[in-house]
C-alpha cells in the first residue's frame, strides 16, 4: 500500500478553507499514485476546536462538510480523516474526536478517539465523548488500525484490541504541536508499539 501523509495547517473554525486544503492535497496524491492518503487529528475544524464543538450549527455544518468529503475523495486514493462526530443521544458530550475512513465515495467506517487529554490546550476530555471498542477496517484488502494522537501513547494502547483480530498496519491522527525533539519521541514510541 502506497500511504500519502497529508500534513496540513489547518485554521480553527475555517471549514471552507481547510476543505481546499484537504482536496488539494487528495489531489497531490492521486498525482503521487498514493492508495491511501492519511490527515491529521481534526483536520475539518482545525485544532484545539475547544469550545466551538458546543456550537450545534458548528457540528451540523462540520458534518456537512463530512459528507461532502466522503463524496468529493470518491476518485484516486482512500482517505482518513480526522473530524467531529455526534455522540449516540443520552452521551455526556454531545460529539467525538473522530476519524472518518472513505473509499470511492463510501463511508467505509470510524474511529473515535478513546483516550482524551486533560491539560494545556488539549482539555478534550470537558468536551469530547471517549469512544469504545477499537476494531480494524478493511481498507483496500489490507487490515487496518487506527489511533488519533493519545490513543497510542499508553502502554497497552487501544491499537492492541485492533492488531489482535489481524490489523497490519497502524496509521495515527495527531494534531498536538511540535517541539524540539519530539519526532525522536515519536519514532520511539511508535517503534515501541509496533513491536509490542
């Protein structure tokens, strides 16, 4: 699988603009030959969305935008995501950090985020719901998990639910800054996970 990593500078709360640079970049891959192109953490909105996620015109509109995607990635390479989800009625919060997995004009599933961040900027467990169980999605005949940021830093992370039921591959939704030695961190980490 050929995987495309779409890193963008989103704007918080510009969904016309991050929407071009979304596209622009999907085309960029297809003329890559990519099979599969890989967005950051809430790439739709901009991150930290903080307080905008309360806004119901807000998330109406980001799930416009959603569907809107879905469709306008339909040609070339599959593509995941970040973005807002609503929560299931009855939830503390009324949406989730999300990642949308599209082919060929199909939703072919989500994640949510399950491990939410508590200090600095990244205060997503006021505003976010956590999600459940972590499952593998079929992409393009290969077994697929997927992480956004935190949900990859713990010990046993939720991937490991993923890898068991046969996900080979792994791909990670992070929005978080970047300070001096970081990628390091992360190459670490992420080296570390993979072997366990």
């Amino acid at each position: 699988m050929r995987l495309a990593i779409a890193q963008l500078n989103t704007t918080v709360g510009d969904l016309e603009g991050n929407r071009t640079l979304i596209l622009d970049a999907h085309m960029e891959a297809v003329k890559q030959g990519a099979d599969l192109v890989l967005y950051p953490e809430l790439v739709t909105c901009g991150y930290p969305p903080q307080d905008l996620v309360t806004r119901p015109d807000f998330v109406s509109a980001v799930t416009q935008l959603n569907h809107h995607l879905a469709e306008s990635l339909s040609a070339g390479p599959a593509a995941v995501f970040g973005t807002l989800e609503g929560a299931a009625e009855g939830a503390s919060r009324s949406v989730h950090n999300s990642a949308w997995v599209v082919d060929g004009g199909r939703i072919l599933g989500r994640h949510d985020k399950i491990l939410l961040p508590a200090y600095d900027v990244f205060d997503e467990s006021r505003t976010f719901e956590p999600g459940g169980e972590a499952h593998p999605i079929e992409i393009r005949g290969h077994s697929v998990g997927i992480a956004i940021c935190e949900d990859l830093w713990t010990p046993i992370p939720p991937s490991s639910e993923q890898a068991l039921p046969g996900a080979n591959v792994l791909l990670n939704l992070s929005a978080s800054n970047d300070v001096i030695g970081k990628s390091a961190w992360r190459s670490d980490l992420v080296r570390s996970q993979s072997g366990r």
